[in-house]
C-alpha cells in the first residue's frame, strides 16, 4: 500500500523532469496511474468483504511515534476506489479539457500529489501521518485552485482556501496530539478499544471540538463553507476531483473514522446534527439565487456535505448506511454534471444559466449524462440516488427525538437539491437552441466518455444495488464499528410512508423547477446581504487585524533609533526592577561584604564622572564620542586593577575600534544641532539613570549570592593539565568553550556580512536611481 | 586627515603593530592575549593606516579583500576542531598536541590553529565592517 501511496508523488516528481514531453498526444498516458491503481485497489474487494482488515506498517519516526501505518478497511477501501476510480475519469477528461495548455504537465503534477496524498489519508492508520497527508491535500488544492495564476481571483480564492483548511489543519494536528497523549497511542485501530476510556478524560470536549473545526473547515460546513465556492475559480476537472468528489469528503472521512472512538457523547451527535443541518439546508437555499453553474453546483456540494455531516451526526445504523450510501451517489452524480459543466463551458464559453438552453440538439450523449445525473440527484427511481435518500428519511424517521423536525428539515434540502441538479445537468440542454450556440460542437470523446460512464454507473447500482451492498456498503458499516450483516439495500420497498415522502419531494422540487427561474436580479439580491455573511465577516476580521497590526508597528517600529533604546530600557528597567523587588526574595542591599575603596579607585571614578558629564553637555558630536572612549578607558584601567588583563586588552582594543567607527560614521553627518528640548533631556536623563541604578542594584545583588566555584576551579586546575595552557580564559575560549568560540567567530561573520550587504545594496540602489534620472 | 607626521609614522607604526598582533596571538595560551584580541590589534593597525594614507592605499596594501579572510579563518578553525576526528577519530575539538617542543610557538597543538582561524575572522570581519561604512559616505 505503501508503493500505492507513493505512486502518485512519484508521478509528480517524475513530470518535474519529464512533464515537457508529456505536454502534448502523450498526456492522456497519465490517466493509466490512478487506472492502476483503481485496479489494485479492486483486487482487494474480496478480502475486505469478508471481513479482513489488511495493514501494512513501515517505520519512519519511531521516537515520535510516527509511523507509516497503512490499514485497509470498508471505509478506506470505498475512499480509494472514490479516488482512484473518478481520479482516472478526471485524469483523462483533464487531457482533452486543457488540451495544450503551456503548463498541463504542472497540472498532472499537481493532481498526482493530491491522489498520493487523499491516498495516503484515507489510508493511514497513524493519526500524525494522517495530519501530514490532510496538510498535502490542502496544499496540492492550494496549487490547483490558483493554477490560473494571471487571475487575481484565482490567487485570492487560492489563499482564501488555504487559510480555512490550513488552519482546519493546525486544529486536526492539536486535536491528534491531545488524543494521543490521553490514548497513549497515535494508532486510531487501537483507539478504538479505548473509546470510552477517551470519552470519560477531561479533555474529551476540547478533542472533539478540535476533531470538528478540522474536519468543518474541510468539509465546508458552516460557517467555514465560504471557501468551496470561490475555489470554483480552478478548473473543471479540478472542481470535479478535489472540491466535489474526494478531497472536501475528507472531513467527512474523518468523522467516520471517529465514529467508534469518540462518538459515544450526546455532545457529539447534538454538534454534527446541529452543524450539518444549517449548512444543509443554508447552503440548498443558496443554489437558488445563483445564475454560474459551478456557483449552483458548489453550494450543492456544500449542502450534500452538510448533510452527510447530519447524518453522522445521527448516528443510528440507518443513517451510517445512508451516510455510506449517499456518499457513493453523490460522488457519481455530481462529478458527472461537474464534468458536464466543463463541457459546457469548453464549448459554448459560458456558464450562465440563464443564457444556456437546448444543447440536446447538438451534443445528445451529454445531455443523457445529464439527465441521468439530474434524476439520481432528484433521487427518481431507478438510480442509486433514489436509494439514498429513502435512506435519509428512514434514518430521520427512526429517531426518537425531534424525528418530524429533522425529516421535515431533510425534505427540504432535498427538494432544494433536485432543483439545483436540474438547473445543472437538464436546464441547459431543453427549450430552443439559441442561434450563437449552432455552431456548437460534440467535445472529445476523452471529455463526454467520462460523464456518461458515471451516469450510467448511477443507474446501474440503483437497479442492482447489491453491487455495492456486500463489497461496499457492508464493510464500511462495520469499520465505523455498527454491525454491517444487518444491512439490506434495496430499491423497492412497497408501498410505505417514506415512498409518500419521496413523492411529495419530488412534487416540491418540480414545482420549484418550474415556477423558480435563476436571474441576475436575484443573484444580485441576495449580495446585498453578503455583509452579513461568513466569509465577509472573516475578511473584514482579516483586514482589520491588519490595519491593527500596521498600526501598532508603525507605533512600536516607529525608525528613530532613539525610540526604540528608551523602549528598550524602559521595559528592562520596569521588569527587572518589579522582579527584583517583588515576592519573598525581593533584594536587599548588603553593604557588609564590599571592601574598602582604594585611592585609585576613586581616581578612575572621578575621571569616568568627568567624562559622562562631559558627554551630556558636548556642543559637537566628536567631542561626545571621544568623551565616551574616555569612560571606555577608565572600564580598562578598573580591570586592569582588579588583575584581568585580558578583558582589559580587549576591552581596550574594542573601546578603540567604537571611537574610530563613530568618527568614521559621524563624519558624514550635517553640523551638530540640538535636536532635544529641556523636556526630552530630563526624560531621557530619567531613563538612562534608571537602567544604571538597575544594572548597579544586580551588580550588588550578584555579590550577595554564594558563589558556586565548581566551574572555575575545575578550569583553573585542569586548563594547563589537559590543554597545556597557562592562561585559562584562552584555555577556555580556544579549547574548554572551543565549539562556542567556533559559532561566535560565525556569528561575527555573519554580522559583517549583513553589514556589508547592507550598506553596498544600498549603494546599488543609489546608482540604479541616478541611472534611471 | 592626511597629516605628514601621522601618515609618516603609521607606516612604520603598521608592520610594528601586526607583528605585536602575532606576538599577542602566539602568547595567549600561557600568557594575556590571544586570537581576539590578536585580530582586533591588526585591525587597528590597518584603519590607523587607512586613516593616515586614504582608504584606497590601504586597501592596495591589502591585496585582498579583507572578506575573504573570513571563510579562511573560519574554516581553519573549523579543521583544528575536525581534525582529532578524521585523525585519531576522537570527538570534535579534542585538543592534539605536537610531542615535541617548537622554538617561538611553545607547545605546538590544533588550539593554536583554532585561535589563528578566530584571528583571520576578527581582522575579516573587522576591516569589512569598518570598511564598508567608510565607502559608503
């Protein structure tokens, strides 16, 4: 499973090198991939169905408990044939759709990486590579939502995306670390066994809501739906793969996989139902006032996800098959009219609904496909789509709560969904042909084969459903841990109350077919209440938190250098002197042990006044640099007394070096001009004596401590036995410390390198400028 | 600045001050001194020289672009600590030592090599420093 995984990464990085001469007839050999490994993942459906659980583990982290840890169950099985089987569909309808694109191998590229990565989530049994491979799918969709990327609409939706399911991301790693630690494993197959282990610990509410927000964000669930319909700006076939059929589905694939761990809780079913019930039907009102196809078709997708959410959120046997089921029908449905939108909008150049109409006329198979996804997405029987939403009501019936509320809240979503499979796969081809469209042509076979394969599958499960009962439904019924022999799918089921249902939905829909057309008028409607929406609150969120942030650096990063010291030492003196005095130990002077001051003591003392003062009153800036060098060398003569002759030479050598780099500086400047009032001095005077009482107060503070000699006293002893030298601050800068020694001198590289950088870009910009004048 | 008297003794003064430099370098281990502070005095000897005879005749003197002693420093310093490795195959910066005694040096060890890498990296870093800002006026 493992060379699986890899295989779509492998694909990736092989077109970096090889994509040129994949560019052109070649192209379509790609879509072999994923056919491959549809194959492969087939040739296990005989396994899985009687019950076998096949894993396969790799080593990869061990200390972090990070391991490749691949585990084949029902729900896996049904995720990777859903990626690879519609993978291979999109793979060779990409080839055709984008036919001589400058970057199709890129786009491969991308898709590769995503197959690889969907793969590598639905598979792993280890919660922390699961979170590595959630991460790649967010990303490779990053990629292909901006793969227009002259489009400034593309970038933004781009980003927009990234940012909810990126930060869905942070929440999943969170919630995965918080797990663990209470599991003491990373590994879901045994979490499992802990489920009530987990639900009783204090953190059980923080994991799940973690769980939720990643799997929310991911799924579009409100109020995080906002980025599905902007990442409608990718193309066709990537709407089809990643933002209908597989790659949104993964927070659903997470909360079914959570199911036997952590959905014991009321908390846990009140949520999702709760959740995926606004988004359900939110989302289906939506798909009313929208007049773009893939605009209608995404908050389509969103309500279908809302509701499988719902349905989680149920929880009962029914619903987990309804959930099962629909997840089937839906991916075959809407990525058939995805498909056929694509064709659409290839063909004709627009996706305007209401300027769509008759296209039966001249591209008959497609409009077949449509109609075929249209009435599974109705849910008429005999397509699978009829299959599922009898489910769905049998599922809301069957609760013993609120069973009126939720099954008249499921109706209408439904009734709001075939609307808007109508508007997709039947408006655009019935009434009259209009004259710009004659010339309208049948697309590549690589393009309408796909659609109408997917179509017909939809008919074909939902006559003989057992197709997908025992190698499909069963198993996945079982890995979310409920008992998967109970369950029996079948089309007919008599004349009962919940076939009354599905009249009446059907009823509701075509009424609302027909008396409800699309116009841009109620499309710009419903914009005006946009400020209220989601998505525009989050955005003003972002661009206020800009302007805050702009405001608060400009304040803090104002560029006066003077500025930024007396923050500086503001915050030192005023941290440092709360902590000092504050608490049990707060400091007391000890003048006991300070020993007598020497006559030379006071001499250098008195110079070191003589200089400061000298320095605060200068009229010249020279004058003021030499005054400091003065207290530099009285630092030197008090070393030099109290016997360190090497700080002292350095010291002085360094103090020398300051003073000729301030001239050198300083020199440049205009004549000196007094640029402080009288307010300002005693301010700054106030500072500057602060942070020199506050240094003076640690100083006689250090004193006061005992002093743990260990260190020195070994390096006294040893520095001329173990490294032959007599001078033991050289001992250890050169030998004890050495590796020390080896990262300062590469800082100091690095620090006149920037120096250096800094000051010759400069220059270049200068002579750039005076080029261009 | 270009005074006669200072410019007549920073030529003299120059090739005094860089041999006191080595001689602060090669002390340091018994006595004050080392590859620091070594570095800093040639340093010194140089902006002195700079600053009496213009930048530019400084820099002729030079040959080299004072940069470029840093990587050399540093990679000097870095192979006295990596030769016990490839050598005896002891840990990094484990000291060697010449068995015998060296006229000048004294004991003849890698922690010598070490301090003479930091010397070429603080007159590198140093007269880069320095150089640069007088250029860019």
């Amino acid at each position: 499973m493992l060379a699986a995984v890899l295989t779509g990464f492998l694909l990736s990085i092989f077109l970096v090198f090889a994509g040129k001469y994949f560019k052109g007839k070649l192209a379509v050999l790609s879509a072999l991939v994923p056919l491959g490994l549809f194959l492969y993942f087939l040739s296990f459906i005989n396994r899985v169905s009687s019950g076998e659980i096949i894993t396969q583990s790799v080593e990869w982290v061990p200390a972090l408990g990070l391991n490749l840890d691949f585990t084949l169950d029902g729900l896996s099985l049904l995720f990777t044939l859903l990626i690879t089987g519609i993978g291979f569909l999109v793979f060779a309808y990409t080839a055709a759709y984008l036919k001589g694109h400058e970057y199709l191998d890129r786009f491969y590229g991308y898709l590769g990486m995503f197959m690889g990565a969907m793969l590598g989530l639905v598979l792993s049994d280890n919660l922390l590579s699961m979170f590595l491979f959630w991460e790649l799918t967010s990303i490779s969709s990053f990629f292909l939502i901006g793969f227009n990327n002259s489009s400034e609409a593309s970038r933004k939706s781009a980003v927009l995306a990234l940012a909810v399911t990126g930060s869905g991301g942070f929440l999943l790693l969170a919630g995965a670390l918080l797990l663990g630690n209470v599991a003491g494993t990373y590994s879901i197959s045994e979490m499992v066994a802990l489920g009530d282990m987990i639900a009783q610990s204090e953190s059980y509410i923080l994991i799940v809501v973690l769980l939720f927000g990643a799997a929310f964000t991911k799924s579009a669930q409100f109020p995080f739906h906002f980025w599905l319909p902007g990442a409608m700006k990718a193309p066709t076939p990537v709407s089809t793969y990643l933002h209908s059929a597989t790659m949104v589905k993964a927070g659903i694939y997470l909360l079914l996989r959570f199911t036997p761990v952590l959905g014991s809780t009321e908390f846990w079913n009140t949520t999702l139902i709760i959740v995926g019930g606004i988004t359900m039907f939110y989302a289906a009102v939506h798909t009313l006032f929208r007049t773009d196809l893939k605009g209608v078709l995404a908050y389509s997708t969103i309500s279908v996800l809302g509701l499988l959410v719902f349905l989680i959120g149920l929880g009962t046997q029914y619903a987990l098959v309804a959930a099962g089921v629909y997840i089937v029908v839906h991916a075959l449905y809407k990525a058939t009219l995805f498909l056929i939108t694509g064709i659409i909008d290839h063909e004709t150049g627009t996706r305007d609904v209401t300027a769509l109409s008759g296209l039966r006329k001249v591209m008959m198979p497609v409009a077949i496909a449509g109609l075929l996804a249209a009435i599974s997405s109705a849910g008429i029987p005999p397509t699978v789509g009829f299959l599922g939403k009898e489910l769905v009501y049998e599922a809301t019936l069957g609760m013993a709560d609120w069973a009126v509320v939720l099954t008249v809240l499921a109706i209408a979503t439904n009734i709001l969904v075939l609307y808007a499979g109508f508007v997709a796969g039947i408006k655009p081809f019935t009434g009259k042909l209009p004259e710009k469209f004659e010339k309208v042509h049948m697309p590549s076979y690589l393009m309408w084969l796909p659609p109408v394969i997917l179509a017909v599958l939809g008919l074909l499960i939902g006559i003989y459903p057992a197709v997908i009962e025992a190698p499909l439904i069963k198993p996945l019924v079982d890995s979310v841990g409920l008992e998967g022999q109970a369950v029996h799918l079948k089309l007919w089921h008599g004349f009962n109350f919940v076939l009354g249902l599905s009249a009446l939905t059907l009823a509701g829909g075509f009424l609302l077919y027909f008396l409800w057309k699309p116009s841009e008028k109620k499309e710009n409607a419903i914009s005006k209440l946009d400020f209220i929406a989601p998505k525009s609150l989050l955005l003003g969120f972002s661009a206020g938190f800009r302007s805050f942030s702009s405001m608060w650096t400009n304040f803090l990063q104002n560029g006066l250098l003077r500025n930024y010291v007396t923050t500086i030492v503001l915050f030192l003196v005023v941290l440092v002197g709360y902590s000092l005095f504050s608490g049990e130990n707060a400091f007391h002077i000890n003048t006991e042990s300070l020993s007598e001051m020497t006559f030379y003591e006071v001499v250098i003392m008195g110079v070191m006044f003589m200089a400061v003062a000298f320095v605060v009153v200068a009229r010249s800036r020279l004058g003021a640099v030499v005054g400091m060098g003065i207290v530099g060398y009285a630092i030197c003569l008090l070393f030099v007394i109290y016997s360190a002759p090497d700080l002292a030479m350095t010291q002085f050598s360094i103090d020398t070096l300051t003073v000729i780099l301030f001239v050198l500086v300083l020199s440049g400047l205009p004549k000196y001009i007094a640029k402080s009032n009288l307010i300002t001095r005693i301010r700054d005077a106030g500072v500057s004596i602060g942070l020199g009482v506050l240094v003076s107060l640690i100083a006689l503070a250090v004193i006061n401590e005992p002093v743990n000699k260990e260190v020195s006293d070994f390096y006294a002893e040893n520095a001329y036995i173990l490294a032959k030298g007599k001078n033991v601050v050289n001992v250890i800068l050169v030998d004890f410390r050495g590796t020390d020694t080896l990262m300062e001198i590469a800082v100091l590289t690095i620090a006149a390198l920037g120096v250096y950088s800094l000051l010759k870009l400069r220059l270049d910009k200068d002579e750039n400028i005076e080029k261009e004048n | 600045m270009k005074t006669l008297i200072l410019r007549t003794a920073s030529n003299y003064m120059l090739p005094l001050l860089l041999v006191f430099s080595v001689f602060i370098l090669l002390r340091g281990h018994y006595l004050p001194g080392g590859g620091f502070v070594g570095g800093l005095i040639a340093a010194i000897a140089f902006v002195l020289h700079a600053f009496a005879n213009g930048l530019e005749n400084t820099k002729g003197l030079l040959r080299i672009r004072p940069g470029v002693l840093m990587p050399i420093g540093l990679g000097l310093a870095f192979l006295s600590g990596l030769a016990p490795v490839l050598a005896v195959d002891e840990p990094f910066m484990t000291g060697l030592w010449w068995p015998d005694h060296v006229p000048v040096v004294g004991n003849l060890g890698s922690a010598l090599f070490f301090d003479i890498g930091v010397y070429l990296v603080v007159i590198g870093v140093t007269l880069t420093i320095i150089f640069s800002i007088s250029e860019s006026d």
